[in-house]
C-alpha cells in the first residue's frame, strides 16, 4: 500500500510539472501572438496632410468636402495578414488575395484602411475600408471590421 502511494505522488508530481510547463508555454505563446493591426498608428489627416497615395488624397479631400476633418487613417496597405482579419459587409470574409481576384476581374492592386472620424451628431465613426485597383482605377471594394 505504501508503494502504491508513493507511485501516485510521483505520478501526480509529474503531472502538476507538466501541466504547469504547458500553462507557461501557452502564456508565452499567447504574448508574442499581438494582433496585426496593433503595430500600426492612428494618423491625423486635416488641410494640411500630406498624401502618401491617391487613396489618401481622396480621403482627404472628401472629409473636408463632407466637413469631417480632421479624420484619423490607419494604413495597413497590402498587409495580407490583415486581410485575412478583414470581413466586410459585401462579402463576408475575404481570405487572400486569390479570393479579391476572383471577385474582382483585373484586379492590379488592393489597400486596407481604418478610418475614424466624427459626424454631424459627433458620433465617433470607424470602418475598415478595402480599395481595389481594377484596371489602372482605385475604388471602395467593400466596407467592414478587423476580426481580432
């Protein structure tokens, strides 16, 4: 009988150890998992901003027409893990960017945006916005959120 429970505390030793180094491997493994959009700023367009593309000279010009500025982009360009994270309204989840060019005939090129600004009743805003570049022309391919 004493044997037998001196085998369970060693048994139940080995186990508390490798429950515990698979606990502190998942905390690890969890701390360097950050999502992929958390390495980017929030960039304040108003009057003054100066363009990096068309896309934000568009977003730009368009808020101050709509009264909206200063608005506040994310540009998360061409980031494919991104991508896999954006679910948009049009489409419900947009994988990779094989799935953009099936939906999207002559598609050359593809940007994602966050876009945060205040309306008329000064609600805060945000969108994610997904512009496709069909045939040498930037449009709004669809609008939607980041899935954490």
């Amino acid at each position: 009988m004493k044997k037998f429970i001196k085998i369970l505390n060693i048994l139940l030793i080995i186990g508390s150890v490798a429950i515990g180094s698979v606990a502190i491997t998942g905390q690890i493994a969890c701390k360097g998992k950050g999502s992929a959009s958390s390495g980017y700023d929030w960039v304040t367009i108003d009057k003054s901003y100066n363009p990096q593309n068309t896309i934000e000279e568009f977003l730009r010009d368009d808020a101050a027409a709509k009264g909206y500025l200063p608005v506040y982009i994310k540009n998360y360009g061409k980031n494919k893990k991104i991508l896999r994270q954006f679910k948009g309204k049009r489409f419900a989840q947009t994988n990779n960017e094989t799935v953009l060019e099936m939906q999207f005939k002559g598609m050359e090129d593809w940007m994602i945006i966050d876009l945060k600004y205040k309306n008329e009743k000064e609600q805060e805003v945000k969108r994610t916005l997904l512009y496709i570049n069909v045939r040498g022309k930037w449009m709004l391919g669809d609008s939607g959120t980041l899935l954490e």
